[in-house]
C-alpha cells in the first residue's frame, strides 16, 4: 500500500501552510474543491462545500473529506452537498478531530462523537466508525459511508474500531484495500 500510495504522489497545500503529498487513486481522475486557491494555484473548483452548485448531481463515485468537518460552520449543510454529488453507491471517506487542540485554518468550530457523526450521516449506510486513539479519549474519528436508496440502511452506527496511538493512517488505507 505505501508503494502503491508514493508511486505518483501529488502535492497539494493544506490551510496550516504544510503540503500534504497523496497518490490521487492511480488511473482516476482526481478533483480538488476547496473554498479558495493557493499559491501555486492546485484547486480544481473553488466553492463553498455547503453550495457546491458548479459540480452536477450525482457526478462523483468517492469523496474525500479529510480533517476539515470541524471547519465548517454548517456541517449537516456540507453533508447533504456530498450527499448530492456522490453517485448512487457512492463512497464518502470522512476524517475528523474528536479530542484535538483549537487549530484556526482559518475558523475551528466543531468536535464530533461517533453519535455526532452518526446523526449527520443520517442518510448514508454507514460501513465503518474508527476512533483514533483510545475509547475513551479518541483524537479523531474515521468513517467509510456509502450512498444508498435503502432507508433502512441509513444511520445505523456499526460497532466501532479503535486505532490505537501507535498504529497509523497508512495501516487502516492497507486494510481498506484488502476488503
């Protein structure tokens, strides 16, 4: 998996200023929307997550919303967006802070519990809830949800993993690949 993920690595800025090299799913197109562009310009559309209207209806098969949940400030919003543009058994793959120190890129609004997390995938068929870290004092929260038509499929907790300290992201993309 490391292989596979430094094979084509691209480099794309995060707020705090650091760049955050990634393999974009080798073969796949790989879109980039953020709220603004960056110094070199990497952003494919610049909109606000919550009114992503230049982007169609069910137009993408997996987004990534990677540590950035806690930064906006109406999530449930940013969700129903996604939501939208996923194509029907779309993926989403959601990162973010739970116990995490104040971090301003540029505002910090949120920390989410795995019930948090469960209520504003209300309309999604969660697959996966991993806490990162400890049960009982978790950094951040990983979720794989998918788009379905099934409402009885649609919010239901599944019994949650834990990620201990030692163990990295690298280790959870591994297995994810192995499913």
């Amino acid at each position: 998996m490391k292989e596979f993920l430094l094979r084509s690595p691209s480099s794309i800025p995060a707020q705090d200023g650091n760049q955050i090299t990634i393999n974009p799913f080798s073969g796949k197109r790989y879109v980039k929307q953020d709220f603004q562009d960056f110094d070199p310009p990497c952003i494919d559309i610049i909109c606000d997550i919550c009114n992503m209207s230049p982007i169609p209806d069910e137009s993408f098969g997996l987004v990534l919303n990677l540590e950035s949940l806690e930064h906006i400030s109406n999530p449930q919003k940013a969700i129903d967006e996604i939501h939208r543009i996923l194509r029907p058994n779309g993926l989403l793959i959601l990162t973010t802070v739970m116990h995490f120190k104040i971090h301003r890129y540029p505002k910090d609004y949120w920390r989410f519990t795995p019930h948090g997390v469960e209520l504003l995938l209300s309309r999604f068929k969660i697959l996966d809830c991993t806490l990162e870290g400890s049960e009982e004092w978790p950094i951040g929260i990983w979720v794989t949800a998918k788009k379905t038509s099934s409402q009885d499929e649609w919010g239901n907790l599944p019994l949650l993993r834990i990620m201990k300290w030692d163990d990295h992201l690298l280790k959870k993309l591994e297995k994810m690949v192995k499913d």
